[in-house]
C-alpha cells in the first residue's frame, strides 16, 4: 500500500494501492516507438548502420569480450545477431519501463533519462567505423518521437490514478479541479496504437527497404583455367554423410554483420593501396574483364570447434589475388595485405601466401553463380589454407600492402594469431545419438586446405585404428569424405577419428581451443545401439 503525500494541511487522500504498471508501459512504448522510427530512418536514408539498435549493438559485439563472442558463436551459430539485437531491444525496452516508472513522481527526471538512452545511441551510431553522413540523426529521431510518446502516455497514467485522489502536486498533470474522467481503455488504445504503429513502420521498410535496384550486370566470364569436373562423391551411397559440394545455400556464415551487407556493385570498386609502386582501383566490370581460374577450395572457421559444423566446400571463380598484387607492385617491405570491407572490417593475411603460388582468389563467383549477398558479393577473397579470419575478406573493396606492425585487423586486435594454417581435421558426421544395431557406416569429412588429405582412421570404444574407405580426391585445397563399414552392437560406444595429411603427418591429439589459432584434438561421439 502507498501513501499519498500531501501538502501540510491538506486532507490526505484515503490510502490506496497505486499501479506503477501504466508508468512502465509508458516508458516501454515510448522507446519502441523511438527505436522503430529510427531504425527505419536508418534503413530508407542514413545506412542502417546508423540505426539505433544496430549502432549500439556493434558497439556491444566490439566491446565483448572473445571468450563471451566465442560462446555466443558456438551456442547460437549466425544467429547470434539476431539474439543480440532481440537483447539489445530487450534491454532498453526494460530500462526504458523503469525510467517510466521513476516519470510518475519525477517526469523531469524521467524524460532526461530517456534523452540519455538516445543520446548514447547517437554516440555508438557516431563511433561506427561504416558510419555515413549525419549517423547520429536516426537516434535522435528516435528520441525526438519517444520524448512526446512518453508524455502522453504518461499523462494518461496520471489521470487514471488520480481520480478521486487529492491534488497532489507532485502528479501535477493538471490543476485540482480539472482532472479528465479516468480513462483506461483511451491509455491502452494509446499504447496499443503506438506499438501497432511501430511494427507497421518496420514492416513497411523492409518491404521498401534496402534492396536497393541492382541494374543489370555483365556477364560473369568464362575461367582461362577451368576446374576438372568435381568427382562424383560419397553423398549417395553413405546416408548422413557432408556432400562433397556445399550448395551456397547450406553454406556457413560468419561475420560481424547485423545485416548482410547489399552492395551495389554498379557504384563498388576494388582498391589496391598502401606500399605500392602503382596504387589503383577497378570496378566490377574491370575485374570481370580480367583473366579468372576456377578452383575447389573448402573454407573452415577459425571458431570450428572440432568436430563442428563451420566449414564447406565450394567451387569459387575469381582472379589470382597475385596478379593485383603484381599489378600495383608491393614494395618488398610490406609483410601483409590489410583488405578492407565495404562496411569497414578489417582482416589480414599474410603477404606470403598471397604470392607462394597458391590458389588465392579474389572471387565473383561460388558454385557457378555470382557471390550471394551473404558470402561476399560483389567479390571476396578466398586464399587457400588459411582460416576464414586471415583469408577470405568478403564484401572486400580495398587491399592495403602494409605490416603488422604498422597495423591491425579486427581479430588482431582481439589477440588472435595473424599466421594462421588451418589444421588437419577430421568431422564425424554420422552416426550421431541413436543408432540400430547391425550394419551401418561411420562417415565424415576429413581437411587440412593446402597439405591435402592422405587418410583417415577410426576407433571403436578401445578397439584398434581401421583405416576408412577414401571418397574421391580433389585436390589438396578440398576436404574428403571417408567411410567404416560398422556392425553396430547393442550398448554405447565412443567413435574417434583421425586424419593424416599428404605430408604424412597425422592430426594432433592435443585438445586446443579455437581461440587464439583453431581448435585441435580427435573428434569423438558417443552413441546409443539398440
Ligand atoms: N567482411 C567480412 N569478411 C569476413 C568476415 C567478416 O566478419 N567480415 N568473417 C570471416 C570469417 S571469420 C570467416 S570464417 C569467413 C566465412 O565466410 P562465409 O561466411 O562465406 O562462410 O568469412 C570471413 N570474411
Ligand atoms: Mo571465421
């Protein structure tokens, strides 16, 4: 029970119970309706980057911690961004629902508050390295709509409370005398209206929204160099097994993107710079004009943990990373290219695999098709043996010859390693859980881009190593499938796997976290045969 106070001398007003929630549903509608307004401003004019909840959940992804992203990865794979943008939303709403139950007796305060939330918005929309022009307008638009949202609503809180009540000088919505009828349908109708208002906004723009109008591109060429015809793999004749060729649409993703960047590649432009005797840029059309070779090249995640599901296989088609660099001239000083995407992020690779003859593309192309939006269109790069951080830029539009020391990439930032080869692996892709008894097949893939893959062995609970059966070679950048025929026995059993490389060297039993260099270890799974 709450009290209301009184002036001295005044009759207190008959107890009664006070109901904070119409506050709280003030301040919470208030900032959806300033977020919505923002982001969609965002979104149709300033680059969505400059949307508030985007702006501040950016920041947030910077500011995190490696080991906290490193979980956020492995538990929610790409969905993470939508979880942290659901967080971030949640978060303030939350915030936003307290600073409206404060508004009851201190609106001042209140209303200062909410500013503050827009205000920080506007900062981390400003901070933003992909920030365009004027990226603090979208935030305080939101605020500028949440400000008088909250009022009202908050006005229509006070005079539900008030009826019957004493004038009370501290819920001084109106003069004593003139308070309205109590009216709570009117304040939900309000908040209602407003929510119902935002989802439209946000609907509404993403129907307009960033898809802006892509004219009509030239022809992706023919390769000068064509790949051989991928052989026929292991994917129907072992059930459960990876196929050898990941469709782009089942191929992982992971980035630092909110939103899969569009590019438009009529306005985009490659630029080679930094320690170079002749910088230059070209565009699309340019690049396509330029001899490209075709290649099998698997990719893999420096985040895979073993045993996990952050790699694939494709079939890329680009120009030789080498014959930019050759064109502009690195000067021998350079130990690194620092490749920039059209957002901002930045990775490096090491110089020396993008010139010791390797496969290194800047591609258009993956499975035939132009790049798709979330791997990189208009071009990206792909190098080889490299895990994705240090080499497979996407959305690339610079590639800048400098040092490490000079400096730094996002990641390097974080502490990971700079010279990163991607170590041999094995995947156990089946059986998984439960499992029949009798005959079945252990399957998976097996990697190590750029040394290849000789073998793979398996292990049954104690038993000895068994070689598996090989699926077909595609050269030393692409995985391999492999297969055990098993006669599954009743009970559980622990499958282990190991891969040799064609140096010969077998794959590491030593367990290694993916951070700082990539995960290591035997990949295992245990099962249940009935
Ligand atoms: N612009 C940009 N490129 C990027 C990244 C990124 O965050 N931004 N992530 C890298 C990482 S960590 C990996 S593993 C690969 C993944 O490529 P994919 O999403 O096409 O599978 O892209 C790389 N290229
Ligand atoms: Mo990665």
């Amino acid at each position: 029970m709450a009290t209301v106070q009184t002036e001295p001398g005044r009759v207190a007003a008959p107890a009664r119970r006070v109901s904070r929630w119409p506050y709280a549903v003030a301040g919470l509608v208030a900032a959806l309706a300033g977020m919505a307004v923002g982001h969609v401003l965002a979104v149709v004019a300033f680059g969505s980057s400059s949307s508030p909840v985007l702006a501040v959940g950016s920041q947030v992804v910077d500011a995190t911690p490696v080991a906290v992203e490193q979980w956020a990865v492995h538990t929610l794979g790409t969905s993470d961004k939508p979880f942290l943008l659901t967080m971030v939303a949640l978060v303030t709403g939350l915030a936003a629902a307290g600073i409206g139950v404060v508004g009851r007796t201190r609106p001042t305060l209140a209303r200062l508050l909410l500013a503050g939330l827009a205000l920080v918005a506007a900062v981390c929309a400003s901070l933003r390295p992909e920030a365009g022009n004027l990226p603090a307008v979208p935030s305080i638009a939101a605020g500028l709509v949440g400000l008088p949202v909250f009022s009202r609503l908050r006005g229509r809180a006070v005079d539900g409370e008030t009826r019957g009540m004493a004038y009370d000088p501290r819920m001084s919505a109106y003069e004593p005398g003139t308070r309205p009828a109590p009216d709570r349908r009117g304040f939900l109708a309000a908040a209602g209206g407003v929510v119902a208002g935002g989802v439209a906004l946000v609907v509404g723009s993403r129907l307009v929204g960033p898809g802006k109008p892509r004219g009509p591109l030239p022809a992706l060429p023919a390769p000068v160099d064509a790949a051989p015809a991928l052989p026929t793999g292991l994917d129907a004749r072992v059930k459960g097994i990876t196929p050898f060729r990941t469709p782009a649409k089942d191929f992982y993703r992971v980035d630092t993107e909110f939103l899969v960047p569009h590019v438009d590649a009529a306005g985009w432009k490659l630029t080679i710079d930094g320690d170079v005797a002749h910088p230059f840029s070209i565009t699309y059309a340019e690049l396509l004009r330029m001899p490209m070779i075709e290649r099998d090249i698997t990719l893999a995640c420096v985040s895979n943990e073993v045993n996990g599901d952050l790699t694939g296989g494709a079939r890329w088609l680009g120009v030789r990373t080498k014959d930019l660099l050759e064109r502009a001239g690195v000067h021998s000083t350079a130990d690194q290219i620092l490749s920039t995407s059209t957002s901002g992020m930045t990775i490096s690779t090491p110089l020396a695999a993008l010139l010791d003859g390797r496969d290194a593309l800047v591609a258009v192309a993956m499975n035939g098709a132009r790049l798709p939006d979330a791997h990189g269109f208009p071009a990206r790069l792909v190098t080889p043996g490299l895990y994705g951080f240090t080499g497979a830029t996407k959305w690339v539009s610079r590639m800048t010859a400098t040092t490490y020391a000079a400096q730094s990439a996002y990641w390097t930032e974080q502490g990971w390693v700079t010279d990163a080869p991607v170590k041999t692996e094995a995947r156990i892709d089946t059986p998984t859980g439960r499992v029949s008894a009798g005959r079945t097949a252990i399957a998976g893939v097996a990697w190590a881009m750029h040394r290849g893959i000789r073998s793979v062995e398996v292990r049954v609970d104690d038993g000895d190593w068994q070689a598996a059966t090989m699926g077909p070679d595609a050269g030393i950048d692409y995985w391999r499938q492999w297969y055990l025929p098993w006669e599954a026995t009743p009970g559980r059993h622990t499958l282990v796997a190991r891969a040799t490389d064609d140096t010969g060297a077998v794959q590491t039993a030593a367990h290694a976290d993916p951070y700082p260099a990539g995960a290591s270890g035997y990949p295992s799974v245990t099962v249940t045969v009935s």
